[in-house]
C-alpha cells in the first residue's frame, strides 16, 4: 500500500472526555438558541426572525470551527432541532409556542436550511503537511 493510501484510509476513534463535553455542551447552547430564537422571532417580524436564525448560523458554524470538525456544527444543530420540533407540538392542554404564521415556518425550515449548510461547510480532516497539493 502506498504511503498516500495508508493516510486516507484511519479508522475511526472513540472522541476523548473532552471533546465529547465540548459536544455535549454544544448540544445543550443549541437547546437555549433554540428557545432563545423561539421567543424572539415572533417579537420583532421580520427582524426578529432574522436575528434568531443568525444566531443559530452563529453557533452552528462558530461549533465548527471551535471543534475542527463537522461534528462541531451537528451537535448544536441537533439539539437546536430537537427543541424547535418539541416547541412546535401542542400539548393536551392546548398550549403552544408556535403560531401558525409564516414567521414560525420560516424560523423552522430556514433554521434546518442553516444547520445542514453549516455542517456541509464545517472544517474537515486537513493535512498538517505545508505543501499540499490537490489531485496528486
């Protein structure tokens, strides 16, 4: 095996204790951004909703680049989701977060856009090697 297929080709590793903290408390910052978001996006249309899914851009992408990795932006894109989806549900006492106003959508499915765009572009595996060249 040559020694550029030897490098592409590492198994996965168990994260260590700390970089799982560091995802665990991404999931829990997605948790209150999505609450956070959930309240003001209704408050102040349209700027409110903007400055709720720039928040959530905000945490997506800056988890990527804190962590390195893609899985930086999953893990608070996950408990941001998570939260939105279980705001949305009515309870048996009718109670709700959400409206049914196009603002909720839009927080809802722009939030999700933003996530997948935020893992699609996180920091992946880069060679340390200073001259690097692609397609060689």
């Amino acid at each position: 095996m040559t020694e550029r297929g030897s490098m592409l080709a590492q198994p996965l590793r168990r994260p260590s204790a700390g970089r799982a903290l560091a995802y665990l408390g991404l999931l829990l910052l997605g948790v209150l951004v999505a609450m956070a978001g959930a309240l003001v996006q209704a408050a102040w249309f349209p700027g409110g909703l903007l400055l709720a899914l720039a928040g959530a851009a905000g945490l997506f992408l800056g988890g990527a680049r804190a962590a390195g990795s893609r899985g930086g932006a999953v893990a608070p894109a996950a408990g941001w989701m998570v939260t939105v989806v279980f705001l949305t549900a009515s309870r048996p006492e009718g109670d709700f977060l959400f409206g049914a106003g196009g603002g909720s959508y839009l927080f809802l499915l722009g939030g999700m856009a933003l996530a997948v765009i935020c893992a699609t572009l996180g920091w992946g595996r880069q060679s340390g090697a200073d001259t690097v060249r692609l397609g060689k």
